[in-house]
C-alpha cells in the first residue's frame, strides 16, 4: 500500500508539468495615448486556450518599454496568475528577404566550387591514367613512326588536361573569393538583423479549453512625444484670426505604428498622481566642514529623449479631430488610423481650426525698436484647450515669422503678437536744435527734446499703443522734471510714457518729449 501511494506521488508533478502549455503569441498594436513625454501603447492579440495552466509569451515588444508600466487584461473567465518578462532578440521580418537571396545565391556557389572540383579531380585522373601508361616498348620493339605518332598523341592530350587543371584552379579561387565576400555580406545582415526586443510572459489559467481567447496587453515607453503648434493666419485687420491647432508627432520607441488609433493627450504620466506634502522647515547652524558634492548620472531606470526639431512651415495633414474632455487633461481622437515609424522625424498632423474674434492694436517702443508690431488681444479661448506651443504667423497672405503661445496666463485676455507691421513706419529723432547744456549756479542744466513719427500707409485706420520713458533719480542731487509729454500717461514709479492713438489711413502723426535734468557741476553724471 505504501509503494502504490509513492508512485502516485511520483507521478504528480510529472503530471502538473503536462498540464502546462507554452505558447508564443504575437500581437498588434491598436491603440497609443501619446503624451507630450511618453506613450501608452496598447497591444491586441487572440491565442487559442487548453483547459489548465498555460504560459503566453508575447513577442517582438520594444525593449524600451518600462516593465513596471505592463497591464494585461482579459476576460473575467480567464485567470492571470502571473505577468513577468525578459529581454530577448528579435530577427527583423523586413529583412528576412535579403538574406534569403544571399543564403540562396551562396548555396548556387558552394554548388558551382563542388562541380569545378569535381571537374578538377576528372582531369587529375586522365592525367594519372596517361603517365601510368608511359611504357611504349611492345614484344617486337618500336617503329620510329608509330613512337612519332604516340610521343604526338601523349603532348597533346597531357597539354590539354593540364590547362585544363589550370583554369579549374582559376575558377576555384574565383569562387572562393565571391563566396567569402558573400559570407561577410550575409554574417552583416544577420547582424543587424538581430533586433533586441522584450518579451512579455503572461501565465494563465482556465477551468476548460477556449477557442480563440483575446487579450490586451499595455505598457509605457518614453521615446515618443508631440509638440503642440499653430497656424496663424489674418487675411486683414476686419476679418476673424484663423488658427489651425497643429500637433507635431515623434515617435523613437523602437516599434513602429501601423494603422494605429491615436490620441494626444495634454497629460503627463511622469508626473505623480500624489498631490505634495509640506514638511517642517527647520532651522540650524552650519556646520564647520564642507560636504563633499557630486554629480551624478540620471537614477536608474530612468530614460532620456532628445527631440530634433527643424522648422517646417509646410501643411499638415487635414483631419476632423475629436476632443475628449478628462477632469485634468483633454485628448484629441485622430479619427482615421494613422502610421508612424519610429525614425524620430516629426510627423504632423492637423487636430481643430478656429475662428477668434480678436481686437487687433499695434504696438511700438521706438527708443528700443522703430518697429510697429501687430497684437490681437482674444477673450474666450479658455476653451480651445490650447497648450504652449510656437505659432506661424501669416499676416494679408505673408509668412511673417513665428511667436509664442501661452495659455498659462491668469488673464482672461489672450495676447498674440502678429509680427511686425511694414505699414506702420515709427521713428524717434533726438531734436539737437532744442537740446542744451548749461551752468545755473552750483548745477549744470541738461535739457534734452524727442520726437516720435508715426506714419500709417495702410488703405485702414490703425490704433497703436507707444511706450516710452523718462529717465529716473537714483539721488536727492539729480532732479528730473517733464516740460511736455505730448499727454501721455506718466508712471513716476518707473518713469514710462504711454500714449494710446489712433493714426488714420495715409496720415502722419508726430509726439514730442522734452525734460530736464539738474545736478551738481562737479559731478559727472551717467545714464543719461
């Protein structure tokens, strides 16, 4: 009885271990939540089930994924038990083909070398055959014309054979040197042809057998981001802004994404979901020693991502985006599959367009700049869910150059600069002819006059805000006094001039400053 319930032990885990299946399964990519810092990438894959415990190995994942971030989700009859993985190397499908030819092409000249040494060892032996029959003496002595005749017969045939070795030779080592070169040829392509990637296995268990069971498999990587941009386009000063919502797409994962669903998202899963915690501030003295500081490399774990970024002004690919409203982030849906290969070259795509009813005035500093700049000032884009982002800008038809968007004002007014306006000519003169110096007693007197000119060759009135200053004291013996501002508004605190005009079309407007500053005769005076 003893014996019979040993054997039954013995026997159980040899049955266990059969109960137990391997299967590789291969699996698509259907689905990436693109971050402004990473992605969530999303895998769908089928694989029949056998009733007990089955062991899935999912194949040719990216390597640069994080294994902290893997989920696996299935159905509720379908019992996960484990999810581990591994590195492993991945032979590339695409060039699978090369090396075909290359191993077909080696196997017709390793075929060709057999044949020219088979050739070879034929005329070795006719060779052997000759010289062992070399003895032309017979029972009755030689003629001299038949030993003419055979001495003809044996140049002849040992002449050919041996040119004939000659050029087997020849061959042979041409043969040699095009199946070497092909060698290394081929040894290169399996090289690079050897793909480090990740293999993901995912344990199981379930109560019977399963047709076809369908799993989703998701996990983050780093190497992908987009880069919100813009599209601003004023055909003039009456007409809505056009702003085209643009995303610049980089994908550098090391999988490339075909026909997949995407979505951008505003989110960033680096940062922790955790809100922070305030510690006690303590205060001490210090102490006698230096500490020793040093600098180290990123912490384990840790990925780095480089974007190369050129200027492009060119169209993106037109699409009706849907939006997708979270309680802290926002998504759009690209509505169509789209591919992206994972080459690190930005691929746009355009998300949304907008219509802005903005209030268009100029801008001008002409002690800085004798430039008139273009601003709209835009209320209500609250909701177009912009992010921070470089903007095109393209003024009556002409590319102008490119400004910043920024949303992250607390401003209810959304302030972009549309570039540099040619039809607005500014400048500023100093007027030497009403500028002096002199001596009143103890002090020397500076009176120093400007003028600004403000042109408008625009077909419309224009409003244009200028900004200019007074210098300030930064001593009880310096005094500034203003003799005329041309109304401006004065800032004592900083000294700046302000002046909001409106300049009709084809007129000249001019604004003059004049002041004076006192100060002691000894003392030479700086900033002025």
């Amino acid at each position: 009885m003893k014996t019979r319930i040993l054997v039954f032990l013995l026997s159980v885990p040899g049955f266990l271990f059969a109960q137990e299946h391997v299967l590789e399964v291969s699996s698509d990519i259907e689905h990436v939540e693109l971050y402004t810092q990473g992605a969530q990438i999303t895998r769908i894959a089928t694989s029949p089930l056998e009733a007990g415990i089955t062991r899935l190995v999912f194949t040719g994942v990216t390597n640069q994924l994080d294994p902290t971030s893997i989920r696996v989700k299935t159905r509720n009859e379908v019992l996960i038990l484990s999810v581990s993985g591994n590195s492993a190397i991945h032979s590339n499908p695409k060039k699978a083909p090369i090396i075909r030819m290359l191993e077909d092409s080696l196997a017709l000249l390793r075929y060709e070398l057999d044949m020219e040494k088979n050739i070879r060892f034929v005329l070795e032996q006719q060779e052997s055959l000759i010289l062992s029959n070399k003895e032309l003496k017979g029972d009755k002595g030689l003629v001299l014309i038949d030993l003419e005749d055979a001495l003809i017969i044996y140049q002849k045939q040992l002449t050919q054979i041996k040119q004939g070795q000659l050029d087997s030779r020849i061959r042979e080592q041409k043969l040699y040197g095009h199946i070497n070169r092909m060698e290394a040829q081929l040894a290169e392509f399996r090289k690079s042809n050897q793909v480090p990637t990740y293999e993901v296995v995912v344990t199981v268990s379930v109560p019977s057998a399963k047709r076809m069971e369908r799993f989703e498999l998701a996990y983050f990587v780093q190497g992908a981001a987009w880069i919100p941009s813009y599209d601003i386009r004023v055909k003039d000063l009456t007409s809505p802004i056009k702003l085209q919502y643009k995303a610049d797409i980089y994908n550098n994962s090391g999988e490339n994404w075909d026909n997949v669903q995407l979505s951008l998202s505003s989110g960033n899963p680096n940062l922790g979901g955790l809100p922070p915690v305030l510690y006690n501030q303590n205060l001490y003295f210090s102490e006698l020693y230096k500490k020793n500081w040093r600098k180290t490399g990123p912490p384990p774990g840790e990925y780095g991502f480089t974007l190369h970024y050129d200027a492009d002004f060119g169209e993106a690919d037109s699409t009706v985006v849907g939006v997708t409203q979270k309680n802290t982030s926002f998504s759009f849906d690209i509505p169509t599959r789209i591919k992206v290969v994972a080459n690190n070259q930005a691929q746009k795509v355009a998300l949304v367009d907008h219509d802005l009813k903005g209030i268009f005035e100029h801008f001008t500093v002409p002690k800085l700049e004798e430039e008139a700049f273009l601003i709209s000032k835009i209320t209500g884009w609250e909701d177009l869910n912009l992010l921070i982002g470089t903007g095109n800008i393209y003024f009556e038809g002409t590319y102008l150059g490119q400004t910043t968007i920024d949303p992250t004002i607390t401003t209810d007014t959304l302030v972009i600069s549309l570039g540099r306006d040619k039809g607005v000519v500014v400048q500023r003169e100093k007027l030497t002819e009403f500028c002096s110096s002199n001596f009143t007693g103890s002090k020397k007197r500076e009176i120093l006059v400007y003028e600004i000119t403000l042109r408008n060759t625009k077909k419309e009135d224009v409003t244009i805000l200028i900004e200019d200053q007074l210098p300030l004291s930064s001593n009880k013996d310096i005094n500034v006094e203003a003799t005329e501002i041309s109304g401006a508004v004065y800032d004592e605190v900083s000294g700046k001039l302000t002046w909001q005009k409106n300049i009709p079309a084809g007129t000249t407007i001019k604004i003059r400053i004049a002041y004076e500053v006192k100060y002691p005769k000894d003392k030479v005076l700086y900033g002025l």
